[in-house]
C-alpha cells in the first residue's frame, strides 16, 4: 500500500494519469526484480493493495503481462517466445477483475507470447490472438492495452508487415496500443492503416467507438450514446 501511494502521488504531481504496473506474473527469472514474492495468492493480494492506493491519487493501473509466464522463457523483447498458460498463471487476472462484480483494475496489458494450456492462442502471439483477447473481455470491461508493437516477440513473426500487424492489434480486441517508435512519421502511417481498414469495412467503426467510449469513462467523462 505504502509503495502505491508514493508511487500514485508522484505520477499525479507529474501530471501522469497511467501506470503501466503492476506486473503480476508470478516469476521472474529473465531480470529477477519485477514480479511479486509469494504465489499466486500472495501475487493477487499484494497487487490489490498496490492498484487501490495508486488510483486513490486518479491514477489508473495496469496489470501485466496477460495471460502470464512473460518473464520465465526468454526476453519477448528480442525474441519470439511460446509458453504453457496454467490455472495458478490465471489467478491474479481473475481475481482482480472480479472483485465485488466490478474490476479493480483500469487496465491490462496483453503480452506477445505464444500461449497453450489454460489458454491458447492457436499460434499467434497473445497480443494479437482474438482466442486470448476477446475470451477475456466477456469477463473484463476495463481497457486492454497491447505491450509494445516494437518488441522482436512480435515484430519477427509479423517479417516487416507492420501496417497487417497494427489491423490485427485493433481485430483482436484491443483498445489502446503502445508504439515507443520515435518518428512520429510512424505513429501517424499506423493511425492512417488503420483509418483506412475502419473505412473500406475491415474494421468494424462500432469497435472503434466502443474502445473511445471506454478511454473517456476511464478518464471520468461521461459520455452520453
């Protein structure tokens, strides 16, 4: 709790509105400092602590890497990564996206893992696997958010096809995605792929406004349909 109310009044002094923690996967062996001690309960409760205080100071949360195992394979960063989802990796996800019928959580991040198990993604990487993302929104009506596009973990299974890639993030259920590309050239061709795939019917614009609808009610606006 102590760390959440320090970290949330420091983001809101700053002027930050998003945090993109807490991380709840239930290890880390790739950098050894970003996950929880305990299990899979101890995990959930000491994430449930840290998102209350950091969203006391309006400061929405983002838990991390759905659907798990993130940071126990290899570095998604540099690499393509497959792993096998269990319940216990599941937990966390459930428990604070069900808290007295109402999410806790603002938002979650979906990882560019290649999952089977408890969850399959049928070969894709999770972040772009409608079998991982739309699943999850029948239970979560919070914001879900894609890890960075510009992850090796996805770029090399998508071989150059950036502008299919950024159709994919927004067709498997996606609200907001995460693009550190540096040249804002970039930022504005993916805003523009996807416009036109929204326009020649690829995507359906009711998604669109529903994702728009959700970023607004997070940021406490109300929005009148």
């Amino acid at each position: 709790t102590d760390k959440g109310l320090e970290e949330g009044e420091f983001l809101k002094d700053l002027g930050f509105t998003v945090n993109f923690a807490p991380v709840v996967d239930l290890d880390d062996t790739i950098w050894g400092c970003r996950s929880f001690p305990g299990g899979a309960e101890s995990v959930s409760e000491l994430a449930k602590a840290y998102i209350e205080a950091l969203q006391f100071f309006g400061v929405s949360a983002t838990i991390k890497h759905y659907p798990g195992k993130t940071l126990v394979v290899s570095d998604p960063h540099q690499n393509l990564v497959s792993a096998t989802i269990e319940e216990e990796d599941l937990l966390p996800y459930e428990d604070l996206i069900q808290i007295e019928s109402e999410s806790l959580v603002d938002l979650i991040m979906v990882s560019h893992i290649i999952v089977d198990g408890e969850i399959s993604s049928n070969g894709l990487p999770s972040s772009v696997s409608k079998e991982v993302i739309h699943p999850l929104k029948e239970s979560y009506e919070g914001l879900i958010i894609s890890d960075d596009i510009l992850m090796l973990g996805l770029q090399n299974y998508y071989d150059g096809n950036t502008d299919q890639l950024a159709i994919d993030l927004i067709l498997a259920g996606h609200d907001l995605i995460i693009n550190f590309n540096d040249d804002p050239n970039e930022i504005y061709h993916m805003i523009q792929v996807i416009k036109e795939a929204t326009e020649d019917g690829t995507i359906d614009e009711s998604q669109i406004d529903d994702s728009v609808r959700k970023i607004l009610e997070t940021k406490g606006f109300e929005v009148i349909i």
